[in-house]
C-alpha cells in the first residue's frame, strides 16, 4: 500500500491511499497515516479512489484517524471510494461517521465549512 500527502489551498490536506487496505497494507502505512492526520492539521481529505479492497482493519485505520482530527475540532471525509469500498464504508455505518465525496470540490467545502 502507498501513501501520499498533497497540500491544497486553504490549508486542505488531501491524502491519496493506493492499494488493499488489508492487514498486510494497513500496516504499511499505520505510521505514516497517524502523522499525516496529526496536529495542527485540520482539513483532511483521504482519496480513496485508488483503493480496491477494504477490510476491517482498515475500516479502524480510518476510523482512528478520524477520530482523532475530529477531537481537536478538525473534519476528516473520504474521497471517491470504489463502488466495492464505498458499499462496505455504507454497510458498516462508516459514511455515517465519516462523509463520503464524490468530488474534490464536494469534499473541499464539507472540510472547510
């Protein structure tokens, strides 16, 4: 699993995953992950699009990190999962905690609002 950070206008931190969030990946990139949602970060997007499979492990990777921006008053939203990653996020009751986008422009506003 990759991971690579992008910093947008505005101070977004936009944060691209590629490759199966598994445990095998999610270890990959635990780390890294955890110090790229850290303080004083408040506006994160995590780009989904490039992530083929999602397992529990990595539904608590995102969860952890969410949980975390979200304790100092910062919001977290995942951008543009694939439709198999996007029906596990929906049918675990993730998207009710995390937000899901589907564009960059969608994404930028629910973070910054």
């Amino acid at each position: 699993m990759n991971i690579q950070e992008e910093l947008l206008p505005n101070g977004v931190v936009k944060i691209h995953l590629s490759g199966r969030m598994d445990i095998a990946g999610v270890g990959e990139i635990e780390t890294r992950f955890a110090g790229m949602t850290a303080s004083p970060r408040m506006a994160i997007i995590v780009d989904m699009s490039q992530v083929p499979f999602m397992s529990s492990i990595g539904i608590r990777a995102l969860l952890i990190n969410a949980k975390a921006v979200s304790k100092r008053g910062g919001k977290l939203v995942l951008l543009s999962p694939e439709a198999n990653v996007e029906k596990v996020l929906v049918t675990s009751g993730i998207d009710q905690i995390i937000p899901i986008c589907h564009s960059q422009e969608e994404a930028v506003g629910k973070v910054t609002a």
